[in-house]
C-alpha cells in the first residue's frame, strides 16, 4: 500500500495546493480525467469545509493522509477544530451555518456524489474527520 501525508495551514490559498497534491498522488492509479476531476472536487470540498468551519484563526492544521491500494484510493481530510454538532444535520443538501458567507451548502453532497464512500466523524471541540474513497477504473470498456 502507497501512502502519503500532508499537513497545511487552514488558509484558502491552500485548497487548491492540496487537491493538486492528492491528484498527482492519485495519477499513479491511472485514473481517467473525469475520476481526476470528481476527486479534485471533492478534496476542495472537503479543505474548504476545514478552512471555513473548523477554526477561527488561520494558524491551525489541515492533515490530509491518502492511501492508495489495488484502485482504490482513500482520501481522510482531518482538522482539530470546533467539530460538528449533528453530522446528519450538516450532511443535508443546501444547509450551511455560515449563510452570511452566501456558501451553498452542497459541500458534503457533493463528496457523497463524487466519491464511491463518504465516512464523516467529529467531537465537539476535538475536530472533524472526512474520509472519502473512490474506486478507479470501474469501467473497463467491456460494458460498451
């Protein structure tokens, strides 16, 4: 098993330093450009959660550990931030505890679509934990 890890402060010009990082990692599963992209996404998805709702200061970490095995890669996207109270309630399509941010709220819906799993633990006041899974290559041309 393939591994890496990464360890950012949680400020927004490092979205998209991580999921440039996490698809370069990737890109040794031979992944097409649509499963390059829906990953891409979905890490921006999840370091924007962190960088927006974990902390209040921007001198606090975002660890990204990816793990790669058969075609299969494993992105877990972790903070030690404020947590969230009711997971199921954050999960809902269009809910956002920042409206004031005018962010749409599709975050975590949007990992659920692109990724094959979406696992999301927190403690309040101990931080979050995403870890999302795809699978690369599902199609392999014979279904055409």
């Amino acid at each position: 098993m393939d591994y890496m890890r990464l360890e950012i402060p949680a400020r927004s010009e490092n979205e998209s330093f991580a999921r440039v990082v996490v698809a370069a990692f990737a890109a040794r599963l031979n992944p097409t450009l649509e499963e390059l992209n829906e990953l891409k996404t979905a890490v921006s998805e999840a370091v924007t959660n962190c960088i927006l709702h974990a902390y209040d200061d921007a001198d606090s970490i975002i660890s990204i550990k990816v793990t790669a095995e058969d075609k299969t890669l494993v992105v877990e996207v972790a903070d030690q931030g404020k947590g969230i109270e009711d997971i199921a309630k954050a999960m809902e399509p269009l809910y956002t505890d920042k409206p004031e941010l005018e962010r749409s709220g599709m975050g975590f819906t949007i990992m659920e679509n692109f990724m094959d799993r979406l696992t999301v633990k927190s403690q309040k006041g101990k931080g979050t934990v995403v870890t999302m899974s795809k699978n690369f290559g599902k199609t392999d041309g014979s279904n055409h």
